[in-house]
C-alpha cells in the first residue's frame, strides 16, 4: 500500500521539530528529522577536519554515511551523536554545508526510501517542494523572529549552555538569509502547504491542527 507523507517545513525555531515528533507518536508514523541528517554531514565534516569547500570529500563521506533514528537517538556510523548534531560548531556550519547540490541529492534519496517503507512524519526545509512534491498533507510553518529566538534560547538553556538572545537572533537571521537564498532547494513554502503561524500557538495546538487535518476531520 502507498505510504503516507506528512512533510513539515519553515524556518527553525518554529516549533516544526517538536510538534512532528508528537504528531508521529500520536499516529504511529515514523519521525524522520531531516535537518539532523544535514546535521550528521556536517558534524563529519568537522570532526575529520574536512576543508568545508572540499564538496568531492564531502559527497564522498554523504555516501558512505551509515545514518540511523533509534528512536530519540541518532547515529552515524554506528556512533550515537544524538548530542554532538546540536553543537554550536554544527550549527553555524549545517547551513552551507546543506547548500552543496551533490550532497543534498544523496540525502533526499535515502529520505525517499524511508518512505517507501514506513508512513512518515518528515521535517525540514524542501519536504513538501523537493523532496516529496506529491506528500498528502504539506504544513509550512512560520513564527516572528523573537519568539523563535526565546524558543531556541530555551532550547539552549535545556542542553545546558546559556547564549545572549541577541546572539541567537543573528544566527537565526543568518541561517533563514543562506537558507531562503540559496541555489538548492531553497526554503519555501509549497503552493499546496497549509501555512501555520506558531507565534501564539502552544504545542499540543499545534500538534492537533495537525492531526485533525491529517485523519480528516478539520
Ligand atoms: O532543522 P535544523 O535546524 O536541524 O536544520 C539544520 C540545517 O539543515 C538548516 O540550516 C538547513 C538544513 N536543512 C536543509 O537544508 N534541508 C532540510 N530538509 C533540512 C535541513
């Protein structure tokens, strides 16, 4: 049987990752956080001290990438690096290293054939335009700026690390600037995705909205 997609894209800091998660668990679809596989690459690219302009061994180490979802856990190559994805250094670096076209190719195959076996909730930024253009139900979500920045904040302050919110507005203005303006994919929203503005919405809102669409009842 056709499997279904629910394909989540928009900015970070939104509130995309959480609520895909919980809307996975509640319809017993697997989550497939797509950003931590560009995650995965670029925590590769670093720890091996790969020269971030060097696309052929960054391609080469895309395709080799052994990449897994143990359930909240993530693994590369046989080594959890759950924790080490969600680094300041992976972060400043995931936005231009997920702008090489090679790599992003290789990466949308192996999350096409996740869905060729599973139903899936997948987040991220090209889901519902590139990656899967025929996804059932698309949502592109959207929040302003200060209150992504105080959600990632606190995101920080839960993995222990305390970052001026000034800071993280930058970076996020930085990020949403490459991402929004590059070649590849760029992020947008699908013609066919329902736009959802999270700045007032609490997670299980947003987690119901979603779910009623899905199961047909909104
Ligand atoms: O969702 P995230 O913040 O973990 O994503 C990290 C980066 O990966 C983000 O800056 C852009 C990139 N990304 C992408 O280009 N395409 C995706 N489908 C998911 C993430």
């Amino acid at each position: 049987m056709e499997k279904v997609v629910v394909a989540i894209d928009g900015p970070s800091g939104t509130g995309k990752s959480t609520t895909a998660k919980l809307l996975a668990e509640k319809l017993d679809y697997m989550y497939i956080d797509s950003g931590a596989m560009y995650r995965a690459v670029t925590y590769d690219v670093l720890s091996k001290k790969i020269n971030p302009a060097d696309t052929r061994k960054i391609v080469e180490l895309a395709r080799n990438a052994r990449i897994e979802f143990r359930g909240d856990e993530f693994f590369l190559n046989g080594k959890n690096v759950t924790k080490e994805i969600r680094s300041i250094e992976v972060t400043n670096k995931v936005s231009s290293v997920s702008a090489i076209k090679e790599l992003r190719k290789i990466l949308v195959d192996k999350q096409r054939e996740y869905a060729k076996k599973f139903n899936v909730v997948m987040d991220g930024r090209d889901i519902g335009t590139v990656v899967f253009p025929e996804a059932k139900f698309k949502f592109f979500f959207t929040c302003d700026l200060n209150t992504r920045a105080a959600r990632r904040r606190q995101d920080f302050i839960d993995h222990g690390m305390k970052i001026p919110v000034e800071k993280i507005m930058l970076e996020l203005k930085k990020r949403d600037e490459i991402d929004t303006k590059r070649k590849e994919s760029p992020l947008r929203k699908a013609k066919d995705a329902i736009e959802v503005d999270t700045t007032n919405m609490i997670i299980e809102e947003q987690v119901n909205l979603l779910l009623r669409r899905v199961q047909g009842l909104d």
